[in-house]
C-alpha cells in the first residue's frame, strides 16, 4: 500500500504529532479491531449468556460476547498506549473520569440483536479521537470472502482502505439525486419527523435497514449504499463510520436541534479534560446522514421537518 502522509492535530504535550505517531495508533486499532472481530465472530452461533441494559426486557441485548471484546480492545489500548482512555459502551464507569486528549471510542458488537439472534449483520468499531476529534478507526463486518471478513481502516488524511484496496464512497448523480435501483438506508419511521419533497419522494434508491450503524457506514464509505441516515445512536455508533466515511471522499451531516441536517465533524468543541466532556462524550445522541457530498446535500435540502413536538415524539418511541 502506498501512503502519503497525513496533517494532524496538536498534541497537548508536543506540539504537532508525528504523521509517525498516528500510523502506531492506527495499526494499534487495526490489531485491535481484527483481534476483537476473530473473537466475536468464534462465538457466533454459539451459547450467549445475554441480558438487557436498562428496564426493557428484550430492548438493548448485551451478551457476555459484547463485554468480553471490550475487554479485549481495552487491554490491547492499555498495552500499546496507557495514555489513552477508553470510552465503550460496555460497562460505563459509575462516576465519569476526566477525559484525556486521546480517548479510544468502542463499539465490541454493534448489532447486538442480530447477532444473537444469528443474523450475520454485526460489526466491531474501535476509533481513536484526539480531543474529539477523530483520527484512527477501524470497523470489522462479517462478509462472504475466504477470510470471512473485511475490516475497513483509516487514519485523518491518510484515505479509507480495505488491504491494499483504497475504497471511496459511490460517486454521485449528475444531479446529486438518489439512484434508482441503488441501496440507500434510512429508518422506517423517518418520515414521521422530516417531511420529503416530492423530488426527493421520488429518489430515496432501494431503502434497506441493517441495524447496525457501523455496518450501515461501513456500506456507504465501501460504495455499496449511495447513503445512509442512520440514528438515533450514540459516539460508539459514529466515532470510526464518520471517518472512514470521510476519508472515502464523503460527507457527514447531523441533524440540529432546529431538525435540519447541518455538517458534523467530530466532538471537539468545548473539549476540556473534565469528567464533564467525558459525560457529554459518552451521553451525545445523534441522526446522521452520509454518503458522496453531493449526495448528502441533495438528501438534506429536500428533508423539511414537520411539527417541532415531533423530535421528542420520536425519540420517546424508539426509547432515546
């Protein structure tokens, strides 16, 4: 593979960080994502001592699978850098820490409900995000290959790879109109809260759900969905699709309390090493849209919301 080296952020304790530095982060959180993925996917099928987070029975599964990667991930992280902190959506501290300049963003399985009911549709997402901003991520996704799966990398201006493949998102329309006959996801009940115009109803592609937002952003930085509006989710559902979707040639939009799609880039404004930012960072729920930009613009103009009490009517259905 060929690379060129990539611009990066400060570092709080060194000035700029070496393009260096960044790759040992990245091949870190390659490991640990393909050591997490091998893990996972040997228990697929498999007896699962499975639970539910919260008081909804059946809602929100967590599995002995889940808490097991990331523990996995965690070790590889402490090993490799003891600086860093991991913030996964398995087992949130009881009090939340302050947050360090590198925090390690982990989903151990994203599509929990699938895999446990033997749907391969599942992926393990590690991103590692320098004050918010994120830099290295990795998503592994079971696929129909002789390894079994791909697992798709990047680091901030280094581009999205699958091996020696460079992989971009699907080149836009003329237009910047959703193909016909090309797969698209957005959730079912999406236009119970933002309203299509009648071009846009006449160009949403093939809408198919994965329920797993990793998954769904690995398919558009992969090219295989010419967009997706995946969501309500959290930092864990985004921190590594939001990159890999970038650096695939993409755009990332979220939507804004005022229910338009605004551009979304990461969570470092107001990034303080505070057990504040930490809450904020682990609470963040977002709607985001993504996909080729001019793609992601044309969604977004002709996505209107509809009555301001509809947000919350929506977020209370899916339990948010």
């Amino acid at each position: 593979m060929t690379e060129q080296p990539g611009q990066v952020p400060l570092n709080a304790s060194a000035g700029a960080t070496a393009d260096s530095e960044l790759e040992i982060i990245e091949q870190s959180v390659i490991r640990a994502a393909r050591q997490a993925g091998a893990f996972v996917s040997s228990r697929f099928g498999g007896v699962l001592e499975i639970s539910s987070k919260g008081d909804r029975p059946g809602k929100d599964l967590v599995t002995d699978v889940d808490k097991a990667s990331q523990n996995l991930i965690a070790g590889i992280m402490e090993d490799r850098h003891p600086d860093h902190m991991l913030l996964g959506e398995e087992d949130p501290p009881d009090e939340a820490p302050a947050a360090a300049d590198w925090l390690w963003v982990v989903d151990p399985v994203d599509g929990t409900t699938n895999f446990v009911n033997g749907l391969p549709l599942f992926a393990v997402s590690v991103a590692a995000l320098f004050r918010g901003m994120p830099m290295a991520a990795a998503i592994w996704v079971p696929w129909p290959n002789d390894a079994g799966y791909l697992l798709m990398h990047a680091r901030r201006g280094n581009g999205a790879w699958n091996g020696d493949t460079r992989l971009s998102v699907r080149p836009a329309s003329e237009s910047g109109a959703p193909e016909a006959g090309v797969m698209s996801v957005a959730p079912g009940w999406l236009q119970r809260l933002l309203k299509p115009t009648e071009q846009m109803s006449r160009n949403f592609g093939e809408v198919r759900t994965v329920d797993s937002a990793c998954f769904e952003q690995f398919l558009v930085a992969r090219g295989s969905t010419q967009f997706a509006i995946t969501g309500f989710a959290s930092t864990w559902d985004f921190a590594a699709g939001i990159l890999l979707v970038k650096e695939a040639g993409g755009k990332i939009m979220a939507l804004n309390p005022s229910h338009k799609f605004e551009e979304f880039t990461g969570w470092a404004e107001s990034y303080e090493n505070d057990p504040a930012t930490y809450g904020r960072t682990r609470k963040w729920r977002g709607l985001v849209l993504s996909g080729a930009p001019a793609t992601v613009d044309f969604v977004a103009a002709n996505l209107h919301p509809r009555k301001p009490g509809l947000l919350r009517r929506v977020k209370t259905l899916l339990g948010n």
